[in-house]
C-alpha cells in the first residue's frame, strides 16, 4: 500500500469513527435522564460478558504472551476482581447517584435557599488501554462510565492485536453500537482515536505516549 493510500484509509477510518461518536452523542441526548434502572442494565450486561467469556479472553491473553502470562493468573486478576467491582458498584450505585448537600451561603441561606451537589454523565466516553492487562483495564474504567450514565468507545491497545479482536466480536452481543463500541488498529488509529471529540477521554499507559 502506497503512503497515499495508507493516508486515505486512515482519514476514511477517522470519519466513521466521527459518524460513531455522534451517533453515540445523539442518542446519549435522546435518552435525556440515565436512570439507576438503565445503569444497572448495562453493568449487568457487562458483568454477563465477563462471566461468558472469561475462558476464551484468558486463552487469547496466554497466546498472545506467548505462554508467560498463565490463564490462571488472567481468571483471578482480570475477571474474578472485576466481576467483584462490578457488584459492589451495585451495591453502591443508588447512594452515589444521590444529591449530596451543601452549606447555604449568605444572603441565600436567610431567604430559605438550599444548596446541593448534582451529579450527571457526561456523554461520551473515549477508553484506550494498555497491553499488559488488556481485558482488566478495558473493562474496569468500562465499568465507571457506565456507573455514571455514560456510553463509551472503547480502543484496545495495537500490541494485542488478537483481544482487540475478541473485544470487537463480544462487545456487540452484549451492547448496541450507541451504548459501547470497540475501535481496532495500530497507532495511526489510536491517534486518531485520542483526538476524537469525546466528552471525557481515559488513557492508561506510558507518559511517553500519554504525551
């Protein structure tokens, strides 16, 4: 493939990732409140999609180290303790989403003011995560956004090509494309990824590439 050619695909894979993140946007408006029922929803889907497919992200982990990451050690680092979080967030979730109150601050207080703390989603959310725990730090900030109301767009890190790919076949059995989507490729991709117009964008790795 030429440098022009390589050029147009990454610029054709730029715009649908654009179309994707409106998509998401518009329906995450649409839905207007992200009610407990609906957070709750999706956290259990996610918890469904951990539980059925733990075997076969821990033999592609295992492959994909070359044998020096054991599927032992994936079933209890990067499913048990995130099927775990995703219960206690909950648990916890209803007590989270409540207003929190504040000091009324004068003159307001004397002319009956109240004061509180609200908390609502953002919108969209960008997750690009790092090889060394693939499936464990994809799906744990996963599990935060959808906690708080937000749909995500998720991008697997290049070194790990063959869970990348697990991730874009499972995800959409268990989510629809507006809720949670995978984006695949090498770094041209997650450059581009990282400059997409999201809401709030959580990046797990190297301050080098960080930077």
């Amino acid at each position: 493939m030429s440098i022009v050619e390589h050029d147009n695909v990454i610029e054709l894979e730029l715009q649908n990732l654009r179309v994707l993140v409106e998509r998401q946007r518009s329906e995450f408006r649409a839905e207007g409140e992200v009610t407990y029922a609906t957070r709750v929803d999706r956290l259990k889907r996610l918890k469904a999609l951990i539980v059925e497919n733990k075997k076969e992200f821990a033999t592609t982990t295992k492959s994909e180290f070359n044998g020096a990451r054991s599927y032992e050690f994936s079933l209890f680092s990067e499913f048990a303790s995130k099927v775990e979080a995703i219960d206690y967030t909950v648990k916890h979730l209803k007590d989270w989403m409540k207003p929190e109150k504040r000091k009324t601050n004068k003159p307001m207080n004397f002319l009956g003011g109240k004061s509180q703390v609200r908390y609502f989603p953002k919108g969209v959310v960008g997750i690009i995560s790092p090889w060394n725990l693939p499936f464990g730090l994809t799906v744990a900030p996963l599990t935060s956004a959808l906690a708080a109301g937000n749909r995500a767009l998720l991008k697997p890190s290049e070194y790990v090509p063959e869970t990348a790919a697990l991730f874009a076949e499972v995800v959409p059995k268990y989510f629809s494309k507006d809720e949670v989507s995978v984006v695949t490729g090498g770094v041209d991709i997650s450059q581009k990824f990282a400059e997409l117009p999201f809401d709030h964008l959580l990046f797990t790795g190297s301050t080098r590439v960080g930077a």
